[in-house]
C-alpha cells in the first residue's frame, strides 16, 4: 500500500501532503505535555511491530500491493492522535531506510495508513466498544475496526490512484477490497490475540483510559 513516487499526479500529492502536516500538527498539539516514560516505552515497542508487521508485502494487482498496517493496534492502546504520530514516523523512516514508498508520495502514504486507516478503524472500535460492555464489546471492537480501518486505507489508497489516472476506480477497488478483507482478517485476529493477552494481565488496563481515547 505504500505508493512510490510517479504513481501520483502533483496536485494529488500536494493536498495529501497539506492534510497530512496539518494533522500531524494537530495531534502534536493535542499530545503536548502527556507524553511520560510509560508511553514512550509503549510507543517504542508498538513502533517496532508496525515497523516489522509493514515490511511483509502479499501482491494485488497491477504492481501494487497490500500489508499489514497496525494503526488501529497503535490507536487502540495509545489513542489515535499518538497513533498517527507513530505510523507517520514509522512511515518516514521506512522510506528514508528501504525507500518504501516515494518521497514525494510521503504525505499520501500518512494520509492513508496513518490518518485514514487510525480514524476509520478507532471510530469502530469506539462504537463497538462503547455500545458493548466489558471486555468482550473491547475485542470485538478491536477484531472489527482492524478489518475497518485496513478496508478504508485500501479505498483512499485506490481513490488517490485513480484522481492521478493511473486506473479507473472500479479497477482498483475489486482487487485492493479482496486482498485487503483477508489481511484485515488477519490483523483484526493478532490484534485481537494480543489484547486478549494485555486484558488477562491487567485486566482495568482499558476501563481505566477510555475516557482519554
């Protein structure tokens, strides 16, 4: 899903690149002061699982591919403004590094994996986890808004590609949807297995900072 450079027309990576700085700032704004040694130390390790979880690449269709994101996992256990900080750090050194995805599509690739993704699969979670109680609405919201927000990234992802003219949307979509249902499959159950795991060990972990996500 991390689109290189030459895929995307100029004004398509100048208003992804906008949207992004401008919530980057935002969520900077909104974490200032509130970052401790816990967090930091949460941040660092859920970092080195999206960083590992995005290098794993299954191929789609006309040279693109899709991955696992860990947005919703990041967003889950840290809130979706330090989440998106995360992931768009993530997203940078991977291109700086491995040169996964393209300078110049930089802020498209935030946009979609790290703000499109984190919001539409937290806001499921929320729902869900809101509406069900205990526990149990925790892991099916996060099961679900794993799968949610991988579907919504791979939708703008082939949005994106398709106001540049690459392919007509209804090409891209069918075969991004297809893979990406079964990787969103696959992340909403790690997700899932591992909270399960946090839930069992400390169980008051997510009653006691609901209300601060």
């Amino acid at each position: 899903m991390h689109i290189p450079d030459g895929f995307l027309s100029r004004e398509v990576c100048v208003v992804t690149s906008v949207i992004s700085l401008a919530t980057i700032g935002h969520c900077l704004h909104k974490t200032r002061g509130s970052i401790d040694r816990d967090s930091l130390l949460l941040m660092a390790a859920i970092g080195a699982f999206i960083f590992a979880a995005q290098m794993l690449n299954f191929p789609v269709d006309h040279g693109t591919s899709g991955h696992f994101l860990g947005s919703i996992f990041a967003a889950i256990l840290l809130g979706p403004h330090l989440a998106i900080l995360l992931v768009s750090l993530v997203l940078g050194i991977q291109m700086i590094l491995f040169g996964d995805g393209g300078l110049m599509a930089l802020g498209a690739n935030i946009f979609n994996i790290g703000i499109i993704s984190t919001l539409s699969g937290y806001f499921i979670y929320r729902l869900i986890a809101d509406m069900v109680e205990a526990n149990f609405g925790i892991l099916v919201g996060t099961f679900t808004g794993s799968g949610a927000g991988i579907i919504g990234a791979a939708i703008a992802c082939s949005l994106l590609l398709s106001l540049s003219n690459i392919l007509p949307l209804p090409t891209l979509l069918l075969p991004m949807i297809s893979v990406h249902v079964k990787i969103g499959v696959a992340e909403g159950l790690i997700s899932l297995a591992t909270l399960a795991i946090i839930l069992k060990i400390k169980p008051d972990f997510f009653q006691a900072t609901m209300g601060e996500r």
